[in-house]
C-alpha cells in the first residue's frame, strides 16, 4: 500500500503531543484537518492507531508499534526533498513573543540575511517543536529554560524595556520611571504570570504582588485594557510602535533598565546555509546598532529561569 505523508506526519505529531488540537496547531491546520487525515490513515491501515475517550488521546499498541518506522519514513522523506532542492531553499524562520513584535528585529537584518521564509508566530513551546520535527530552520525570540539538548542558541539583542500605563496613572507624568516605584500598581498581562518568564521575574524581583492576566488578542487590545485602568501597567520593549489607543503613555525605566533578551535558536549541527547569513546580518547590525550593550551597574537582566513548567511567550 501506499503511504500518505501528509496522514503520516498528522499521526506523527498527533502520537508526540496526544493531544489533536495542540499537534494540529503545529502543522498550522485546524483540528478537524488534522483527525480526518489519522482517520484516513487508520481505514487504510486497517486498525486503530489511537484511542480516544474522556481521558484524552492515547496510542493503541498498533499505534506504539507504527510510531518509530513512521518517523523513519518522514525523515527519509524530508531528507530526499532536502537533497533535491539543496542550498536554493530558503531559510525557514518563525518566531514567538508576538505582542514584543520580534518581526522588527528581523526585518533590519533580513536584506543583508539571504532568501528567508517568515513563519507566522508561535509560542516558544511549540517553536521548539517545529525546530526537532525538521518543520522549521530556524526561530527568534526571547530563549530561556527548559530548552531540549539539540538545540543552540545566540544573543542577538538586548533591548531596553518601558512600563506602559493609563495616562490617568498617578505615575504616568513622571519622566522616567525606577522599576520599584511599581510596587503598588498592578502589572497586566497577557496570560498566566507563571507562564511568562520574563513578567514573572520582574514581578519578583522589583516586588511587584499585583497582577491581573488578560487573553492576548494582540497589541491594541492589550494595551486598551491598560489605558482603561489607572492602577494597571505593563512592560514592552522600547522600540515596539504604540497603536494608536487613546489615554496611554510610555515611560522609561531607569536604575535598573530591565534588558529584553532576543536570540537566534536552531538545531545543533544544522548545515543550512542561510544560517551562517542570518547570524552574520544580526552582528553586522548589532554594533552600530548597539544592540548588545550591556552594563550590570545600570542595566537588569533576568536569571536564567530554574522553573520546569512548560515556557510562554514573554
């Protein structure tokens, strides 16, 4: 019989994650597309692959038994398309942290970076995925633990961060702002703090106790629930363009200046030639761009995190 690549590799990264939602959202297709193909895959295989019930998705001993030559199947397959198409393919690059908007960073280095493909945006979790599945070259945004053994990554930038806050913020005149003069406002953001590395340190370590999380719907949203508050504040990187929302104000921050940390993150051992590019174009524009100025007497860069929970976006 003749095996369907597209059924293998939804049965694939169904079996990885158990989960049919979150592997579909890997494949960027919708769940419905992604149960379909394992169904199809399963009549034509004549047996059940997985079992699902109210305790979610599991693989049936058919399914454990398929799971490692189908990897070896996709592998082979990914490598003879790679071998057929050679060095002319572009450089797959997606990214996470969309709120922080890391598209700015690459779009000054992509004309200097070769021919590259920009993803749509993902979480670090599901990056890192894509990046061992084969599905993507390469990834940007901000790194921080647990990341999985077969991966490098590079600094590439680090950038100042501003509190964000209502105009009608009793702090919003000031000039610039020390992190700990916070403390009695409540820092928004844009899902569960524990699940946001570089929120969550800054709370801890400026002593900021309260915070309230809302759903990320994108910037302007985000940012119109903090213009409505007068207690609320949140943090974006300098350089990030403000929509235009009524009743906000941008203000830095001084003694420290919390660094935003944004890095290049491929497999170990990649060979493709686009990566010797990209990461050339980002050092060619880090120093005039001072994007790696770093002083521990002036500036605040979180530790790296020990937290073992799966990583967000911020």
């Amino acid at each position: 019989m003749d095996l369907d690549l597209a059924q293998v590799r939804a049965f694939v990264r169904a079996a990885e994650e158990l989960h049919f939602g979150r592997a579909a959202g890997t494949l960027g297709i919708s769940q419905q597309a992604l149960s379909k193909r394992v169904a199809r895959l399963e009549c034509l295989l004549g047996t059940e692959l997985f079992r699902r019930g109210g305790n979610g998705v599991h693989l049936t001993e058919a399914g454990q038994r398929f799971l490692s030559p189908a990897r070896q199947t996709l592998a082979a397959a990914d490598a003879a398309v790679a071998a057929a198409v050679g060095e002319h393919r572009p450089l797959r690059v997606d990214v996470w942290g969309h709120l922080y908007a890391p598209m700015r960073t690459l779009a000054q280095v992509a004309g200097r970076a070769g021919e590259l493909t920009l993803g749509h945006g993902r979480d670090l979790p599901s990056v890192t995925a894509a990046l061992l599945h084969g599905d993507i070259d390469a990834a940007f945004g901000r790194v921080h633990p647990p990341l999985p053994a077969k991966l490098t990554h590079r600094l590439v930038r680090l950038e100042p961060v501003d509190a964000v806050l209502s105009a009608a913020h009793p702090l919003a005149a000031e000039p610039a702002l020390r992190p700990d003069q916070l403390r009695a406002s409540v820092l928004w953001t844009p899902g569960e703090l524990g699940r946001l590395d570089f929120l969550r340190q800054f709370a801890e370590r400026f002593g900021i106790r309260a915070g309230t999380a809302g759903v990320n719907l994108g910037l302007a949203h985000f940012l119109a629930e903090v213009a409505q508050d007068p207690h609320r504040f949140s943090l974006l990187p300098a350089d990030v363009p403000l929509p235009p929302v009524p009743g906000l104000r941008s203000v830095p921050l001084v003694d420290p200046t919390p660094l935003y940390a944004w890095s290049l993150l491929w497999r170990t051992g990649d060979t493709h030639p686009g990566l010797d590019g990209l990461t050339a174009a980002c050092a060619a524009e880090a120093g005039p761009g001072r994007w790696l100025e770093y002083d521990p007497a002036r500036d605040w860069l979180p530790e790296p995190s020990t937290d073992r929970r799966p990583p967000g976006d911020a």
